[in-house]
C-alpha cells in the first residue's frame, strides 16, 4: 500500500519518541527562560550577595544542628 504525503506513516514524518521527547524538554525549557527573562524585566531578582547570604546562614544552621546531633563527628576539615 502506498503512503500518501500527510500520511502519518510516511517516513519523513514520523518523529522517534525521542525527537519527541527532546521537543517537549526544549519547550519547558523555552517556558522558564522566557519567565526568567519577565521577571528580569520586572525587577523580580535578587541580588547575587543577597543569595549567597542567605545560603551561607542555611548551611550553618545545618551545620550546627548536625553537630549538636552527633558531637564527636569533627566537620572542621
């Protein structure tokens, strides 16, 4: 039987799962770019100093409780 063209099962038209897959990773992808962009354009940031603040006071106060849990380990490496 003879593919027409526009047929589903012409060669040229199938896509692998994985073209698919990939096209549907690059579309989320596009997705949070643009929102990254609008929040740029919108002054929703934070600055870098900001972030780092914060992370350094978190992984201490995880260091911390770490310690208080097992007083013997020496994380002072």
């Amino acid at each position: 039987m003879k593919n027409w063209p526009g047929d589903p099962k012409n060669d040229e038209q199938k896509q692998t799962m994985e073209e698919i897959e990939a096209n549907a990773r690059l579309a989320v992808l596009d997705t949070a770019i643009e929102r990254g962009l609008a929040d740029i354009e919108t002054a929703r940031t934070h600055s870098a100093e900001d972030v780092l603040s914060e992370l350094r006071e978190r992984y201490k106060a995880m260091d911390q409780r770490a310690q208080s849990r097992n007083p013997t380990n020496d994380t002072s490496r």
